[in-house]
C-alpha cells in the first residue's frame, strides 16, 4: 500500500513536470499566440526554466569570478533558515503549551484567552516584520543585545505556538468525564492528574499539531526575512529575483530549494511523531476504553 | 477536586466579559509601559498614538486595504471553487485522487508563498496577478482534502442503507456524499479566509507594485519612519484578517445548524 | 389484520406477501487469506408469510450477517437465498423489504419526512405522492406533528420510529432489523416494541429482527432462532406462541417461561464455549 502512494505522489509529479514542460514547448512552438488568443503566462528562460536547467543549475557558479555554486548558496541559506526557524519553533512550542496549560487549569482562563488565541491565527503579525526592525541594534534585554535574527525567530514562534496551543488544549481537557473521576477517587493530586492522565492524553494531539507548526515556522522566517533580512533562503530568492531578470533559473532554483527545506522539516518531525507513537499505539488503543 | 457547575447564565456572561476585560486591560498596560518608561516611537508606539493616526491617515488606509482584500477575496473565491470541483472530480476517477493527496499533503509543508516570485516572472509584475495567483494555491489545498474527506467520509449506516434501497452510485453521491461534504467544505473555507488574507499580504512582499496593506507598512516604518502610522495599517491588516475569518465562521453556523462536520 | 385498524391508520395497503428461503448458505470473510473468518455455515431458515422471526446468539455466532445476506448487503460463498421466491438481489433492486440499523442513520439535512421520502424518490414517486406517504407513515408511527422537524431535535426513540418509517415507506411485506433498539434505555425499548408490534399486525409484515435481548426476542417474536459461533450456524428454533402481545404479556408466566426456554439453549451453547455473549435482561 505505501508503494503505491509512492508510485502515484511521483506519478502526480511527472504530470506536473510535463505541464509546466509543456507550456513551454506549447509556448515555443506557436510563438505565444494560440488561436488568436496570447497566452497567460511568460514561458521563456526569464519566466519558466526548464525543468532540467533548474536542476543543473545548483551545480553552476552562483557569482562569476567568486568560489560557490548556486547548490552550496541555497543550502548555506536553507542551513540558516532552519536553524532560526528551529529556535522560533521551540519557543513557539513553550509558549503554546504554556497557554494550553494555563486555559485547561483556569476556565476563566480559557474564557478570556481563548478568542484571542483563535483570532490570532488570522493576525498576520509577519506584517510587524519591518517595524519589529527597529529593534535590532537599539534594544538590548538586560545584557543581551537585540540581533537582527532575533526578529525572525520571534516571527517563526508566533506562528507556531497557535496550532500547539489549540492541539494541547484539545488534548489536555480531552480524557473523558470518568478517567478524570477515577483519578479524584484515587484522590489524586492536581499534579498528578496532569502528569498521569491529561498529558499523556494530550500527546496525539500535540504531535500533528507539531508538524503544522514546524511548517509555519518555516515559511513565517522565509516571509520574514524579506523585510528583516538574515541569510536565509527568503531572502536569497528575493536577491536572485531583483538581480538576474533574464533569467529565472536560480530563483526557481531558490524556490525549489526552500520547497525542499519545507519538505524535510516535516519529514524530521513525522519522524519524531514515528518514535513517540510507536510505543504508545499500543497504549492509546487500551485507554480508548 | 470537586468541581461547582457554573450557572449557564454567569457562564455565558463571563464568555463575553472576561476577553473584553483582558483586551482592555491589556491595552491599558501598554500604553501605561510606553508612557511611564517612556519609549521611543519607534520601538513601541503608544495605542493612543497609533489610535489618532489611524484616523488621520484613513483614506490611505483603506486604499491600501481595497487592494490587499481585494486579492484576498478573489484568491479565495477562485481557490475555493478550484479546491471544490477538483476534489469532486478526484472522487470520481480513484487515479486522480491518489496522485493529488500526496501533493496536497506536500503542499502543506511547503512555503507556497515563495512561488510568488516565479509568478511575478511569469505574469506581468505590475498586476495583481500573480499575488491572486498565491493566494489561489494557499486556499485551493484546505478546500481539496477538506472536501474530498467529506466525499469520501460517510457513515456506513448511510452507505448500507442506500445499498438496500438499491440506489445507484450516482444517486448515492447525490443524494449522500455531496450533502455530507459540505459542513466539510465550510469547514474548509473557515481555514482557507485565515490563510487567505496572511497570503495575500504576504505575497506583497516578494512582488508587484507598492499599493496594498503590506508595502505601506514596510514603507511607513523604513521609508519615512512614521511608526505610529506603520502600526495603524497593522491594525487595519489585523481587521481585515479577522472580518474573513468571522465572515467564514458567520457563514458556517448559518449552514450547520447541527454543528456538524470536523473541527480542524 | 381488521378494516378499521387499517382505517384507522390510514394506510390503505394491500398485505404484501413475503417469505423468505436460505438454503445451505455459507458466509466465509477473507478465504484463503491467514484472517479467514468462517461467518455461517450451512444455514438454512425458512420463513413464512407475516412470521416475526428474532435471530438470537453470543456475539460472533453470524446474526447481524445472515441478516445481511437476506439484504443482499453481501453475497454469501455458497448456497441460496430466495426473497418472494425471487433471488435476494432481485429482491433488493424491487425494493421488496426494508431495513433498519442499530443507528437509526438519519440524514441530518433533511426534515424527518423528507427522510421518510428517500426511498420513494430513489424510484422516481412524484412529490406529491411522496409527501403524502410520508405523513401517513408519520401517523403511523406516531410522529405526525414532526414532518418538519429536523432530526437532531428528535430524540433516539423518535429517530428509530422514522427510521422504521423510513423503512415501511415502498410498502415492503419484509422488514430487515438490526437491533434498531439495542442503543434505546430499558423503558423506551419495551414502548418500541409495542409499536412494532401493532405496526406489524397491522400490516401483515413478516419481520427478521436480530436482537441480543431474550426478553425482547420473546416478545415480539412468533420464532426465535438460537445461533452459536465458531462457525455461526442454527442450533434450535423456539416457537413463542404465547398469545396476541399486550401490556400484560411482560407479566405473565407463559412468557417467563419461554425466556427460561431460550435461555436454556443459550446456556447450552454458553456451555460448549464456556463464555458469556447474551443479555439476561
């Protein structure tokens, strides 16, 4: 079964290679007008690339007359963009368990907190990223002083704490009505209850919850690193963009190297997810009594 | 630990009052912060300050918003029907869906934004094309496995119960897969109008002209250092975002008497 | 079946005959494959025109599956089954029986008569026609102020009565039911069955009914058919010839005694797997 979504996630591959190939073949071939009608999109090396062109291009120099290849430029950027992305997504993740925490302790709360919380999900903050500029060289907390990709991963982490937060607040308040009875009969502490019963429980729901905010981390520090800048992937394909306008080689080159980035990232944490899961499978089935 | 069942009435009370009460306070204690330790503009306007610009520069502002809701609207419009039809049609042939499942599922993981500059090559950079075009691909993957789970996820009691009706395939999904997918398809559309505004906002960033929500900011802030009124279109981005997001919530407890459907 | 009542309930149908003929029928899951699952085996029921027939057995003994074969839901792997003398997937696709779930399986986006309507617009009956079938059902089973209710406001006993509607709705003479009341409290279980009951003699519907419920197999039943698992087959048919069902019935020591009767044969079978698979209640 899982070869053959293998074979039919490549199949769906090929038939969007062969579309993007074959507007551009349909574009050469009939000169950009088809039936009297122009065609929608630019289809020469300044717009789309062939396929095979963007994939040899990550072996090519990157600048004429300096060392580096195009390949080892978005690597050094994706490198850059993963670790900021990471930091943003372990504080994201703190943060959101934190309110999960605090709304499941206090209804009052997960009264006052929970519509902002929900609301925040639509907030693009990443519009703060040029003010959030400011701050760096002119704001020091205590003796640390403000680094430029300090802004980033506060951008990455706020876009990951939203679906944590959701994830374990769902998990935490979801052991039913007689386990959390069981556990007062037992005359349980507060404490107890938490780490015997609702943590546990919240686990897969934080886990999915853990892959969404892995990728919100990644795109919010690529999106981010427009306006703050950084040496991340974003802002590489922002300079391949306003320099080489004949040709958009390296940016699909760029855009393809963070597609792979998001990629990985979610392999990283399905494989974190994998390990986790993979003891407590058992378990899960047991306490669904 | 004994629980006392609140009254549904305080309850439903206290549902209102205590976020307006913490957004008030909140507000207070900002503009408390910035006043009494007297930081700079720059770093963190008063909200009485961002409060007067934005009245001030009204006009602009709601230009600016005209152009980012716009491509928004149009995004999600168009990636919602997109979204819709495909999943039908990935219903229909098995093929079609087995190969589109995966790449939905990838899409998730990838920064979909980032095309936005392949499209500002691909379509001409001055419209508002290739913006309309992200947004588009950022809503069209909720919609697809939204819908196509509400295709595909049917009771079983439902599904026997056509069988001994003796009703035909197509009558089952007219008559039982279609209604069924719908409280999936708003559920859809509710993630899509979150996402579709941070799209489109986002997509102003990486190509076309200086004219919606997004390049105001950058330019209030780097431009003419006028941080109160960067902040001002921060909250009006802020708005936009949330009226989507209440619209899709309006229009699903309109449809879904029942509250049915999956929450995401 | 007398005039009036007919009258009363104002459904003027004409009593469709219905039996139904399992010949030597098998039922195995997965063969060949390592989780083959031998269903039935060698089955054979006969039952006659208006008999109510309750299928009773511990988990695993094959009920709710012959249930299904009847339905034409599945194909068993040998032998034959007949409904009105025409095979059961004719049977089906003529609409000749209709059945009822566990779940009363309600469509939540439509009223409780158009629910009641499905399997009349599923053979192209005009609206008209339909809507009135509807509500004559509706009175029938004693839900006429609710046409237009939707289904979640209508509580689980209500919903299985539309359901059972739902299932009268082509006029069947054979009514398929999957223990339509095992989700039901105690008291609302024993009113159902009353209404199905007078539903039933009114009607002339022959009636295969799967239950875990001694009691309620005693009750509704003219026949119960005891099964046993592993593999699932027909161990003893029980007449219950105890009389036209009234309040009273649940008191009276003919119908203690046919519960003992079942119960006997079950505890047979009970014995020869050493476990525990049936209500007592």
């Amino acid at each position: 079964m899982r070869l053959r979504a293998l074979w039919m996630a490549l199949a769906g591959m090929a038939v969007l290679i062969a579309c993007w190939e074959g507007y551009i073949a349909l574009g050469e071939a009939t000169d950009g007008t088809v039936l009297g009608f122009d065609l929608p999109a630019r289809y020469d090396k300044s717009a789309m690339p062939h396929v095979w062109n963007v994939v040899t291009r990550f072996g090519d120099q990157a600048v004429a007359g300096r060392p580096g290849t195009v390949g080892s430029a978005v690597l050094a950027a994706c490198w850059y963009t993963f670790r900021v992305s990471m930091v943003g997504l372990l504080i994201g993740v703190a943060g959101g368990m934190l309110v999960a925490l605090v709304m499941q302790r206090w209804r009052l709360a997960e009264k006052a907190l929970l519509p902002y919380v929900i609301i925040s999900q639509t907030i693009p903050l990443i519009v703060l990223a040029p003010v959030l500029n400011a701050w760096s060289g002119q704001l020091s907390v205590g003796p640390i002083e403000w680094q430029r990709w300090y802004n980033l991963a506060i951008i990455a982490a706020y876009l990951a704490y939203y679906p944590v937060a959701i994830g374990a607040l769902r998990g935490l308040q979801s052991p039913k009505e007689h386990h959390v009875e069981l556990m007062d009969s037992m005359a349980a502490s507060g404490t107890a209850t938490m780490f015997k019963l609702r943590l546990p429980a919240a686990v897969p729901y934080i886990l999915p919850a853990l892959r969404l905010s892995a990728a919100s981390a990644i795109v919010g520090t690529i999106v981010a690193e427009i306006s703050i800048g950084g040496s991340g992937i974003g802002r590489l394909i922002i300079d391949y963009f306003q320099r080489s306008t004949g040709d958009a080689t390296n940016i699909a080159a760029a855009v393809l190297g963070a597609a792979l980035l998001g990629l990985v990232v979610a392999a990283l944490v399905s494989a974190f997810e994998w390990t986790v899961m993979r003891n407590r499978q058992r378990d899960a089935m047991s306490e669904m009594a | 630990m004994s629980r006392s069942a609140p009254t549904p009435r305080s309850d439903r009370i206290a549902s209102v009052v205590a976020p307006i009460v913490l957004g008030i306070a909140f507000l207070a204690l900002w503009q408390w912060f910035v006043v009494a330790r007297d930081i700079k503009p720059f770093l963190l306007p008063k909200p009485t300050a961002i409060w007067s610009e934005f009245w001030d520069s009204f006009a602009n502002i709601r230009k600016a918003t005209r152009v980012t809701a716009t491509n928004a609207f149009f995004g999600l419009v168009a990636g919602s029907i997109g979204g819709a039809v495909t999943a039908l049609v990935a219903n229909r042939f098995r093929r079609v869906g087995e190969m589109l499942t995966p790449l939905a599922a990838a899409a998730n993981a990838i920064p979909i934004v980032a095309l936005a500059a392949i499209f500002g090559r691909m379509f001409d950079s001055t419209t508002e094309t290739p913006r309309r075009l992200v947004v588009l691909l950022v809503v069209f993957f909720p919609v697809f496995i939204n819908v196509l789970r509400g295709l595909r996820e049917v009771e079983p009691v439902h599904l026997e119960l056509m069988r001994s009706l003796a009703a035909s395939p197509t009558a089952v999904s007219r008559r039982v897969r279609l209604p069924n997918a719908i409280p999936f398809f708003l559920t859809g559309l509710r993630v899509a109008s979150a996402l579709c505004v941070i799209a489109a906002l986002v997509s102003e960033y990486f190509v076309g002209q200086q004219n919606g929500l997004g390049p105001k900011i950058a330019g209030a802030a780097k431009g003419s250092s006028n941080y109160p009124l960067a902040w001002a279109f921060v909250v009006a981005a802020c708005a936009l975002g949330v009226a989507f997001y209440l619209v899709a919530i309006l229009l699903e407890r309109v449809a879904l008497p029942w509250r049915r459907g999956p929450s995401r | 079946m007398s005039e009036s009542a007919s009258e009363a309930a104002g459904v003027s149908d004409v009593v469709v005959p219905a039996t139904v003929s399992v010949i030597g029928a098998d039922m195995v899951f997965n063969r060949g494959r390592p989780n083959e699952v031998v269903a039935l085996r060698d089955i054979d029921l006969d039952v006659a025109d208006g008999e109510f027939v309750s299928l009773i057995g511990p988990s695993g003994c094959g009920k709710s599956t012959l249930l299904r074969l009847v339905g034409n839901l599945l194909e068993p792997t040998a032998g034959t089954i007949t409904v009105n003398g025409k095979p059961a997937s004719r049977a089906r696709l003529d609409q000749d029986y209709g059945m009822a779930f566990q779940q009363a399986g309600l469509f939540d986006w439509r009223t409780v008569a158009r629910n009641i309507e499905l399997p009349l617009e599923l053979r192209g009956v005009d609206k008209a026609d339909r809507r009135a079938r509807a509500l004559e059902l509706l009175e029938l089973v004693k839900l006429g102020d609710f046409a237009d209710h939707r289904p979640w406001e209508l509580s689980g006993g209500m919903q299985q009565r539309v359901a059972i509607a739902r299932a009268l709705a082509s006029r069947p003479g054979l009514l398929l039911m999957d223990e339509p009341f095992g989700a039901l409290d105690e008291m609302t279980r024993e009113h159902m069955q009353a209404e199905l009951i007078r539903i039933c003699a009114e009607l002339g519907t022959t009636v295969i009914f799967v239950t875990h419920s001694i009691p309620e197999a005693v009750y509704l039943s003219d026949r119960v058919v005891v099964m046993s698992p592993r593999p699932g087959r027909i161990t003893d048919h029980i007449d219950v010839k105890i009389g036209d069902r009234n309040d009273d019935t649940r008191e009276a020591s003919e119908f203690f005694e046919k519960i003992t009767e079942v119960r006997e044969a079950l505890r047979g079978i009970e014995r020869d797997l050493g476990g525990l698979g049936v209500d007592d209640r």
